[in-house]
C-alpha cells in the first residue's frame, strides 16, 4: 500500500490485481487510461518527427527551488504568499518514516521466514508447473499461427547510448573516419584547432593499426568487481580525447560521430523490425544548458528512430563536481537537471527544442557504482539539498528521493497540461547496500539489475507481489559483479517476478552484431529456457518499456494493459496462455493469503 | 610410439616436438613436406573450380576387396597370383594387440596415478602462467597492429551440412520457395507428380503460418540424453517428406534446395571473410552410386566455396541396412564406400565429376549415437567384413579400425600419384565407452566431441602428449550429453589439450545468425576466455583443418608447421608468443620426463 501511493503520486505503474487484494484506493476507480504513465505516440510515417510548430503557450507559472524540491506558483503573487500550485509534494518526513518502515520489515525474523518459504515455494510451483505443462505450452506455440521467438517485439531496456554499439562496430567507424576525412577539424586545444590526423599523431598511432585489442574497451576479467576500471573502458585506446571526439554529444563537432554511430545502432534495430531499443543519454546538472545542447543535438543530427525511446541518465557525481568547486550545493544540481525540464513545461513556445526532444524521453535513470559506500545516513534530520555544500557525495537514498520528488511534480505539471510523463527508472541492487532497493521500492517504477534481491527475501517477496519490472544484465554482471552461472535472472523468472533482458553495455561485454540476441540466446542456452520463456521475457520487457500505449497494443495486443491471460494475446506474444494463467492464479493466491490475514486481523481487533 | 606408427603409415599428423623426444622414426628425416598429408589447394581466382579437364590417365589397376579392405593389383597376372601393388595394409592383428596394449595401459594403476598427476600439474601450471604473464600476453596482443579475435581467421572444424543453416534461415527458405513456386513439381509419388503446394496441403499446412516452433527443428531440454529424438529434430515438422525435399542431395530436384541452402550459407562465411568451415555430407554404403550422384549434385549445382572444406561422414547404421535386406554383409556396406574412390583414383579419366570433387573433400567422419551399446567385442577372432551378415550392428572399434584400414591404403595410392590425401575425422568420445577413444587414438587424425576423455587421465593425457586435435561443441553437448558448465573444454585448454570450437548443428543448437561466434561469444562469456585464449582457439581450428597447406601459410604464417612459437606469426594468428613459448615448454618438459625415464630404463636393462 505504501508503494501504491509512491506509485499513484508519480504516475508510475502498480498491478491492478494487487491493488484490489489490498483494497487500495485505485484498485475500481481507475480507467486504463486513467492514472497510467503517458507516453507521446511515435509521429505517423508521413509526419516530421522534428516538427516544432506544435508548442503549446506559456503558462506563465514561476518555480522557485525550496528544500531540493521545485515548486511551481501560478504567478508573483501566490509566489509570494508561498502558496504553490496544487500539485502533489511528496513529504520529507513520510518518505523518511516509510522508509524505516520497510526498513524494520526487511529485518523482521517472522517476516523474513513468511517471505523466504514463500518464495520457495513459488519456485518449486513453478517446476512442477514446467513438469506438467511443458509439452502443452509447447504444443500451444506450435499451434499459434506466424508467431515465434525471432518475431515477437523486444525492447533493450536497459542500455546506455555511449556503449550502444559493439566494439566492432566502433572501431569500424573511427577507422572509417580517419579514412574518409583525416583533415578536417575535429577539436580545438588551447585556441588551436586539430584535425584528426593530428589527434592520431599526438596519440602515435595509426588507425590502420587500431583493432579491438588496442582500441581496449571490452570488459574482461580485470574488471571484475573494479568498477573503476570498466569505467575507463569507455575511453577508446585509454585516451579521453577519443571518447570526447567519438561518444559525446556536446564537442567542436557538436556530437556528430556520436551521432551517426548511434543512427547506425537505430538502423540495425529498424532492419531487424522486432528489436527496441532504450538507450540512457546523461544528464551531469553541472549546467543548465546540459539540456538545450542536447535537445539541439538530437534535432540538428536527426537522430530520432521508430525504435528507439530515450532514457536521461543522471550519474550521482555530485562530490566530483563540488571537489572541482563547479557547483556550489547539492540544491543547484537538482535545479541544473530539473529546472530546464519546468521551463520547456510551461513555456514550450519558447523551449521549442527541448519541448520537441522531450517526446521521445520516457524515464530517468539514476548511475553509478553502488558499491561505493556512504558516510552519511538519510534522515529527516539530514542537510536540504541547498544547504548540501560539502564534499561529501550524498548517499543513495537521498539521491534517489530527490529525484523521484522532482519528476512527480513534473509529472503532474505534465499531466496537468496534457503532456507526456516521464518514468523514475534508476539502476538498482547491482551492488551494495541492499538499502537501495528500499528507496526504489517506494520511488522507481522499475529497476536495473536487481541483482541484491537475492540477500533479502522479504524485498524480493515485495517486488513480486507489486510485480515492479526489472531489467536485468547477466552478461554485464559476469563482467563486473557476479559470475553468469550464479545470476538469479532464471530463479527470479520461475518465482514469476517480471523480469527482463537487457544489454547495459554492448560495446564492453558482447561478441556478435547482435547484443540482445546474443543475451537472449546465452541465458537461453546456459539456463535450457524454453520458448515460451523466452517470449515471457520479451513480453515483460515490452510492457515495462516507455514505448506509447499505442505501440504496446499494436505489439502485444489490444488488451494488453489487462491482467492476466485476457491481457495476452498469444498471436503477438507468442506466450502461452496456459503459462498466464498460472502467472495470475500464483500472484493472486499470494495476495489472497495476505488479505485473508489482514481480514481476519481486522476481526481479533473488532471482537477484542 | 604406436600412434606415430599408425598416423605414419595413413598420412596422418604427428607432432615433430613428440616424435623427436620418444625417437621415433619419423622425427628427423621428415621435411615438412614430406609425410603429411595432403590437401589439393584452392582454384585459383580465375581459375574454374568445376574444371573437368585436368583428369591423369587410366592406370589400368585392379581392386579387389579381401577380408574387408580393398587391395590393389597392377594387372591380372598380380592379381591371380595374389600379390597386391606394394601400399601398406594394416595388420589386424597387430591392430588388435595395439589396441589390448593401451587398453592394459589406461586401467594400470600406477599409470593412472602418473597421469593423473601430470594432468593436475598441467592445470595448476596454466592458472601460475595466467596469473604471471596475462597482462604481458595482453600487451602483446594490444601492440599487435590490425589483428584481432574477430580478423584471425576461424574454421567450424565440426558441422554437419544438413544442419549448417540455422533454423530461422531454414524457415524463411521454406516460406520464400512455396511463395515463388508453388506449383513446382518437387517429389513423385507412386508414379504421380506432386507439386510443392500437393506435399505442404497433404501436410494440412500453410507455409505462411510456419514459425521457428512449428518447424520444431532445434534441440530443447526434451532432447537431453535422448539421441533418438535428437535425430527426429532434422525432420521439419516432423515430416521426413520436407527433409527429403530441403535436406537431402538425392530427391526428385536433384537436391536443388538443399545446394541452394548450402550455397547462401557459404555465401555468408565468403561475406564473413574469417570464418571457413568444413561441412559433413552423408555417404551411407548402400550402393556405390551414392558417389557419383553426390559428386553430380556437387557440380550440377555449383556448390564449391573457398570457405567450405568437404568431409564426408558415414553413419554406422549397417544393421538399419541389412534388417532391410539392402546389404547382403558389412563387407559390402565398405564395398560401397571405398571402391569407387579407389577407382577414381586409379582411372580419373573415366570418373571425371567424382575425381573432381574429391580434391574438395578432405577427410572422412565416421558419425552415430555412440551411447549405443555393441554386444560384440572386437577382436582379431571376430568375424571379417564380408562374412559379418548378422543384422547385430559391429561395435565401434571394428568401424573404426575398417574405414581406417581402407582410407590407409586409399590414401597410399593417391599419394603414389601425387593427389590429395584424405584425413580419418571420427566423431569420438561423446557418449558410450571409453574405449572408443583408445581407438580413435590409433587411427584418427583428429576426433570430434571427445568429452569422456575427461574419465581417463590416461588417454587424456596421451591425447596431450599426441596434441591430437579435438573438435570440441559444448552448445551440442549442453543440449544432449553434458551440460554447458560442466564441459571440458576449458579444462582441456588450460592443459593445453589441441582443442578448437565448432557448432555440428546450428539448426539444432544455435540462436542467432553467426553460429560459430555464438559458439565462441558463449565459451568466452561463460569461461571468462581471454582474447588470447579465444585467438588459440581460433589457431588450432585452422592447423586441424584441411585447409591446403598454401592457405594456412596465408592464415597463420609461413612457418605455421614448425612447433612452438617459431610457428606462430602473431600478426597473422594474434596469440601471443608468451603463450607459445608456455605451450611448447610445458610439452617438451613432459616428454622429456618420459624420454630420461626410458632411457634410465635402458641403462638399468643394460647393467643387469
């Protein structure tokens, strides 16, 4: 229930069905379209998908910053009474009191022993599940006319943009570059410009020479549990200069080899029709004009495709930043990332770019290594994000909760003036502290990795039974985190928590032309899944994706939004009926137990 | 010693390093181009590989088969004396005490522990070597110019034709044919033509509606340990018609389909430019037509690539055969088989297609269920070839030691003429007993599968001192003998066990379009391999290869013959001379533990 709240605020998703076993205020009242995240229908074959006439007027409002928090006012006046505009502010003081809540349940031992037998008993349903239905389900894919695995829609959902293309592919393109144009300018140093033979030259190297083994950005076994290493993996040939030149979006060229190898990723998903894509472009909030360059360089290099959404990524590097002496507070990073976002919202005539850009964003995204620890412990008491001035990098939670405050104002700012909303998305439970994964269950919709569940069984029992999506990356973990064979990915699919496939980072950790295929087929391959839980993975990742309403009717059928078997359509999906069944039947049985308890609570409480 | 006898005598490799340490005969009069085999190279770029002109005269010898092998006489007079043309002819006898010798070796204890021991001390001396020398091997590779894992050239050393293409490739063959010619008569039937449309309507089925599920042609968890139905998976759905029709080289087009298949497949590898492979076609010994009409279909249809090598695989299945009366004994199943290259090479002229297909084929396979049991034991008692008309199937080692016996004199008398040699490739080691490995020792060149050499330290270890080439398909395995994470070959490679990777069955086993880098991505991931690791693999795959001896000096480097790391031309191979200088002293050290053994042996023989 306490998620469902966090969830209803922000216009994230929560199951309908769990909803109802609870008795939560959702549970009847809301219409499929009503209280869902909204995301904007990709432009129609013959509209301009860079078209900047549609802007809706100013609204006038003014936003002021208070306690990390934007706050919208309807003009000077209200501005001065300090009565904001009736959007929903999450609250400091519930947040923090919700948190320790589920804080004191994770750790409950009756809990924890309810949770663990629970969850192993979903598993072993699930075998006998397999054991007795196997062959049906089979029978029933081989029975479902033009559908199989190879063409049922999946989406990548979760993949940063720097590290889209394959190493390969990479140093195909730099060696094309310098093939094609080794004169042109491609930076300027200290007032001199320099073309790219010459920032080969000062490199001493001739790309001729350059193969994947130079070029150095394929995580191997030295990046095992050393995250700063595989961050260095995204300076090609261990020199920034090349990341800079080749994976950036704001440099002399203004982005454009990063650009035309992104395009180049797009066409390969647009040839092969089925794949989707949602890469993470970052968002730093040293600047306020982080955003018009970006949105700039989206439109001017045309880099929107069909099938690709986007996702902003937020590095939680603030103690960087502040160490560099680039940001006077937390507060200003929070106001550099959101305020532009506030700005385009209510004056989209004049932020006609970023307004545009802005479509095709469906999430945030919250980065970095989490195994770093924190000094600091998040509470009430802690320092507001503008009086945040220390060194100090804040901790997970407090970075997380910010955000999440900030997008659901935005998002019901948004809502408001009918535009699309934007969904809280961070990486999660990868590594330390299992914490994390209490801040994102009240906060994200859906998470990355999720690998820590496996510590906690009463988390992993609630991220079940609220069945929030998680994008998981083997291949990523077995470079950096957990080895392939100890993932939990097939061991969370068979408990029925929703689950996806996705690639992190293709150019450190695939092989082939292909990533998602390849993750698909290694998982397929190491763990014996079965078509029809291969098509179970890629129907949960369409549903989880920023792809519009539209498009997932269109890929996975009209009543997609159902739970359910009534919500799948096996012509689409590929995905057997007798398989939904069991999925809803499990989760509603499960939430039937805990009603039952509640009820029967309720009744010692009256009678006592 | 015996090995080196048995790979001299039929045109086999045996490595120098081993030979030169044990004494054996061969160690130092051989040139390099002396005594190994031999394999015609590739057409030259504007030369016709279909070329029919170019065939040597009519020797006018005669062929006789006796007691199973076929012996050669220069006239009649040779003949009625009984004096066959002077080639070596394997002694059954000897073989059969050879083969009791090691049988006695691999159960002695002492030997058993010696090796055992050997092999441990191999193993913990790779991970000491991985531990010093890894980053070294990796700066080799790194400051190695314009070569690495996916420009070192790769050979898919084990692949069966009829399932080279994978199975999304087969279904949209399938759905293209029935759209563009539907009304093709494609197969006869009592006397009536029946059209392609006929045969997919009696089969109550619309190509349109086909899918990868319905096609049902890939291995899944229902084929673990169960070889039978493994082998209905090359039925498309399940109907042996459509095998015969798109699978097969003998059917009422001529086997067009299955060419063209074939040809799209190796138009890829050409694409590729990298990767080679070496297909098996089926040769079953029913009839001695099988030859030239396999030969036809080979040239009718304009199936040479430069990136295909040619094996010809023989299923040990006499006892289908002669349960159906279609073999009066199995003396003529090898008939069959042999007697028409024997007559192809001593009267080309008159066998013109066959002639010219052999210089494409370069070794024999000898393929079926190894886990099926033979109540026959073979001994020099057992019953010969051409009085063996029992319908018990003879047991492995008597399959093995006949195919060996024939291609040895085979090979002999195209030597004496100066044409290509052929190499004896079985599928070895991956069910059934172990002894079939004790016979793949004496007379293969190189063996496929391998795995049960994980049971015996005393023929593995013997596999490593030999370096006999092991063609290794853990996806195979994973989806019928052993699973992924328990496969050898990781193990083998640390050792330093000549293993290489191949797919046998894409159709069956692999997910996406390149099935030989799925293969490698998949052992690199799971195993963590390293660059080096996986460009060692990719080495030992193209010296197993019959690739001519001209390609593999363009592949690995001039000297590619000469062992250790005066063989390996990083530029071309990028494995790194650490690594190769490892390999060559580790091999030398152990055999010269079993050289001063022997000789301490001598001395103490002779002061007695």
């Amino acid at each position: 229930m306490i998620r469902e709240k966090y969830a209803r605020l922000a216009y994230h998703h929560f199951p309908r069905t769990t909803a109802q076993y609870l008795g939560c205020q959702w549970a009847d009242t809301a219409l499929p379209e009503e209280g869902r995240p909204d995301f904007h229908p990709p432009p129609l074959p013959k509209e301009d998908p860079y078209c900047l006439d549609d802007a809706p007027p100013n609204l006038g409002y003014l936003v002021r910053m208070q306690g990390g928090i934007l706050f919208v006012y309807d003009n000077q006046k209200t501005l001065k009474c300090q009565e904001p505009h009736s959007l929903p502010y999450p609250d400091l003081e519930t947040y923090t009191m919700d948190m320790s809540h589920i804080l004191a349940l994770i750790t409950d031992g009756p809990t924890k022993t309810y949770c663990h037998r629970r969850l192993n008993f979903l598993e072993s349903k699930f075998s006998l599940h397999e054991m007795l239905n196997e062959m049906s389900e089979f029978k029933e894919l081989k029975s479902n006319p033009h559908r199989d695995f190879y063409n049922v829609r999946k989406v990548d959902t979760h993949i940063h943009a720097a590290a889209c293309m394959n190493q390969k592919h990479l140093l195909r393109f730099i060696k094309h570059t310098y093939q094609t144009e080794p004169d042109r300018i491609v930076t300027e140093k200290q007032g001199r410009k320099i073309t790219l033979r010459q920032v080969f030259d000062s490199l001493h190297m001739d790309p001729y020479d350059l193969t994947v083994d130079s070029l150095d950005v394929h995580a191997g076994r030295q990046t095992f549990h050393r995250f700063d290493k595989f961050n260095s993996k995204y300076n090609p040939v261990g020199a920034s200069e090349l990341r800079d030149l080749y994976l950036k979006t704001e440099n002399y060229l203004g982005g454009e080899y990063f650009a035309r190898m992104v395009k180049e990723v797009a066409q390969e998903l647009e040839d092969s029709k089925y794949q989707y894509s949602e890469p993470r472009l970052s968002i730093y909030g040293r600047s306020p004009d982080e955003w018009p360059s970006l949105a700039r360089w989206f439109i001017q290099h045309k880099v929107y495709s069909p099938n690709m959404r986007w996702i902003i990524q937020v590095p939680r590097i603030y103690d960087i930043f502040r160490s560099k002496k680039l940001l006077p507070n937390f507060g200003k990073m929070l106001e550099n990332i959101f305020l532009p976002l506030f700005e385009a919202t209510i004056n989209p005539q004049d932020h006609r770019e970023l307004h545009l850009f802005l479509k095709y964003v469906t999430g945030f995204d919250s980065v970095d290594d989490e195994s770093k620890h924190s000094e600091h412990m998040f509470s009430d008491k802690s320092p507001c994000p503008d009086v945040w001035t220390s060194e100090q990098n804040p901790p997970y939670s407090y970075y997380l909760y910010y955000m999440y405050a900030n997008i659901m104002v935005l998002n019901n700012l948004r809502r408001e003036r009918g535009l699309s909303t934007f969904l809280f998305r961070p990486h999660c439970g990868e590594a330390g502290s299992i914490t994390h994964l209490v801040s994102a269950f009240l906060t994200a919709d859906n998470i990355s990795h999720g690998l820590l569940l496996k510590k906690s069984p009463v988390l992993q029992y609630l991220y079940y039974l609220a069945q929030i999506p998680i994008a998981m990356s083997p291949l990523s973990n077995n470079s950096l985190f957990l080895e392939y064979s100890k993932n939990p990915l097939r061991e969370f699919l068979h408990k029925g928590l929703h689950v996806s496939l996705s690639t992190d980072d293709p150019m450190q950790f695939h092989y082939t032309k292909e990533a998602l295929m390849e993750e698909y087929a290694i998982a397929a391959q190491v763990w014996k899944l079965s078509t029809c839980d291969l098509c179970e993975i890629a129907r949960n990742s369409v549903l989880q994706s920023g792809l519009s309403h539209q498009e997932k009717q269109k890929f996975l059928g009209p009543n997609y939004y159902k739970e359910g078997p009534e919500g799948n359509d096996i012509r689409k999906t590929n995905v057997a009926q007798i398989r939904m069944a069991f999925r809803h039947e499990t989760l509603c049985n499960e939430l039937s137990f805990l009603s039952d308890a509640m009820k029967s609570e309720e009744i010692t409480a009256l009678t006592k």
